[in-house]
C-alpha cells in the first residue's frame, strides 16, 4: 500500500467513525420514531394529527438547534459540539421511556431535536474537512458520513421488533424500545469521542476558524434553499408514517422489519453510488435529481400494494434520500471558501428543519381524513417533486473557481 492509499484508508476509518454521529442524530434519535409511533399511538390513543405532532416537535428543535450551532461552533468548537450534542441526543431520547403524557413527550421531542442538530451539523463540518484533504474523493468521503443514518435506521429496525415483543407483556412495552436504543447511542458517543481526538490532529484546509461571523449570502443560494425546504417538507413525512401504512395494509412485522433494515442498509450504500455525481456538479443538479428519485419512491407505497413494490420504495427511497443532505454540503464545499462552510451548512440545515416542521403534522392531518395515509403520502412526494424543479435554478456561483 502507497503513501496515498494509506491516507486515503485512514481518511475512511475516520469518516466511518463519525459516521456515528448521523446514526444517533438521525437514524435513531429521529427514524427510531417510525417504527415506534404504531404500538405508541395504539397504547396511548393519539391520532395520526398527534403522532405526526411528535416528529414536528422533534423538527421544531432540530431548527432551535441549527440556529443556535453557529454560535456553539465559534464558542467551543466542532468537537465538543459533535460529542456533547451526541450525549445530550441520547438522555433525552431515553427520557421518552419515562412519560406516557403529550405534553412532556413533545418537550422531550423538541430538546431531543437541538441536541441532534448540534450533533448533525458539527459531524458535516468536520465530514467536509476531512473531504478537503482529499478533494478528489470528497463525495465519496461525505456520503460515508451522511450514511451513517442507515446506520441507526437498521440497527432499529432489528432492534425494536424484538424489544417490543420481548416487553410485549409490560404496561408501555415500548418504553423498553427507548432505553435500550438510548444505550446504543450513548455507546457511540465513546467511540465517538475517540474519534474525535483523532481528527484534531488533522489539519484540514478549512480547519482555521469554525466561519462565525463570515458572510453567507442567502440570496446566492435561494433556488437550492427552497429547493431543500421542500426536501424537508416531503421526506419527513414518508419516515414517519410509511412503517404505520404497511401495517394498516396488513404488511406482516417480519415484512415491516426487512423493509425498514434493507432501507438503512441501502442509506449506507449510497455513499458509493451517488459519490461521482456530488463531486461532478457544482450547482443544484443533484439536489433536483435526487429529490426528483424520492418522490417516486414515496408515491409507491401508496398507488401499490404488490410486496416488490412496495420493497423497491424502500430501497430506493434508503439509496436516496440521505444524499440529498450530502449533495447540499458538497454544493457549499463547491462554492464557498472554508471560513464560511459552517455558516452555509448551518443556512442549509435551518431550512431543512423548517419543512421538517411542516411535514410531519401535515401529513398526519390527511391521514385523518378521507384517504388516509396513502394520501399523505402522495402530498409528500409532490412536494419532493416541487423541490425538484427548484433546485434545478440553482447555479454556480462564480467565485467556485478554484475552491474544489
């Protein structure tokens, strides 16, 4: 092995490391919820208006989160942010065990959501400096970070079928599901703060200042902005309700468990698959494409029934829809010098969790009425398909020359 592969190999080891971070903050602390909601709604009698309310609430503090990041980032730095915003995610997921009222589980909801921000968006940072030391592979680099929510989504997915059995006999069984998944994440968070003394050594280009108080112009960026909105607004909607519409459909919990553990195994795949297009296109190519793909596999679930097709909905829908996220981190490592990289991802992720607060109540509010969730659903992939288009609006700019 040459000099550049062993880097390139140590590079990976670490990304795969941080990584763990995208598993707590997303693919457990948030996706866990899905698979949740359905013995959570039955045993506490709430509507689909409600159960949609929980993941809204858990948006409403992912946005609390993202704005106040900037600040954490400049005042303490990305690692403390990365390891302190992990442990937080993980106490206060547990807490959800303890409660069985609305009122102190959305709160619970909304802290659990800043705590996840910090943690999401400080690992992106540190994920597009670890790119910056190999531009050629940052895609790559970058897609291996964000996969890591496949991660979290399939070590739920085996892990809470068989809890809620286990606890099948306990009053809220499915608070069992909670703290044994709280664990896992507290887990990670050692590893995670092993990782992150590792990366100090490094020295990336962008490493020289977290960008607190340099200029982002939201106008440069408003097509992929709005673009990433409807990205929020459509996806969320389609994770927190499609494991509760294959059971409404009579899906078997063996089915549900296959399709919900090959949806994150396909979230880590993408990585590899998507890498070349996040590295090619410097403008809003692939925000609109990969938004474009979600809406088709959001819409499947509800127009079909057919077993097959409602497995290629997940796993196109898990090949997907994390890259989305990472094609937004590459479009500011495109276009931006690194002193404003935090303050372009933190641009990109308030928007996001502003849909995401749209999302969840929305469609939670159609599956009420007439149509049910099927319908809901196909409003979320409109809205992915709405992201599409404008997402396409966004160029270059002209100062990326030179940045890549």
């Amino acid at each position: 092995m040459n000099l550049q592969q062993a880097s390139f190999t140590r590079l990976v080891v670490l990304a795969l490391g941080l990584a763990l971070g995208a598993a707590v903050s997303l693919g457990v602390t948030r996706f866990a919820y899905g698979l949740l909601l359905p013995p959570m709604r039955a045993d506490l009698q709430w509507s689909y208006t409600l159960a949609g309310a929980m993941n809204t609430a858990n948006a409403l503090g992912y946005l609390i989160g993202a704005l106040a990041t900037p600040w954490l980032l400049h005042r303490v730095g990305p690692l403390r942010v990365l390891v302190g915003g992990a442990a937080l995610a993980s106490v206060f997921m547990g807490l959800t065990g303890f409660f069985t009222e609305a009122a102190p589980l959305l709160a619970q909801r909304v802290l659990a959501g800043v705590a996840s921000a910090w943690l999401f968006i400080a690992g992106g940072l540190l994920a597009a400096r670890l790119g910056a030391l190999m531009p050629a592979r940052s895609g790559f680099l970058l897609g291996i970070y964000y996969g890591g929510t496949g991660l979290g989504i399939a070590l739920s997915a085996l892990m809470v079928p068989a809890l809620l059995e286990a606890a099948s006999q306990r009053p809220q069984g499915w608070a069992w599901a909670w703290w044994a998944l709280a664990l896992a994440c507290l887990a990670a968070t050692v590893v995670l703060a092993r990782v992150g003394r590792l990366l100090a050594s490094l020295q990336a280009p962008a490493a020289q200042g977290d960008g607190a108080g340099a200029r982002f112009d939201w106008r440069d960026f408003a097509p992929g902005l709005a673009g990433y909105t409807m990205f929020g607004v459509g996806y969320i909607g389609y994770m927190t309700f499609v494991i509760a519409l294959l059971r409404e459909q009579g899906v078997s919990p063996a089915r549900i468990t296959l399709f919900y553990a090959l949806l994150g195994v396909a979230v880590m795949a993408s990585s590899r698959i998507w890498a070349g297009l996040l590295d090619r296109y410097k403008g809003g190519q692939p925000l609109a494409l990969l938004n474009g793909l979600l809406g088709v596999a959001a819409v499947m679930p509800a127009v079909f029934t057919a077993w097959p097709l409602v497995l290629a909905s997940g796993l196109l829908f898990g090949g997907v829809f994390l890259s989305v996220v990472a094609s937004t981190t590459a479009l500011v490592r495109h276009n931006l010098p690194p002193s404003q990289w935090a303050a372009g991802i933190s641009a990109f992720t308030i928007v996001f969790a502003a849909g995401q607060i749209v999302g969840p109540t929305l469609v939670g509010w159609i599956g009420d009425g007439p149509g049910g969730l099927a319908r809901g659903l196909v409003v979320s992939a409109c809205a992915l398909w709405a992201g599409s288009l404008l997402a396409l609006r966004q160029r270059p700019l002209p100062r990326a020359d030179g940045l890549t």
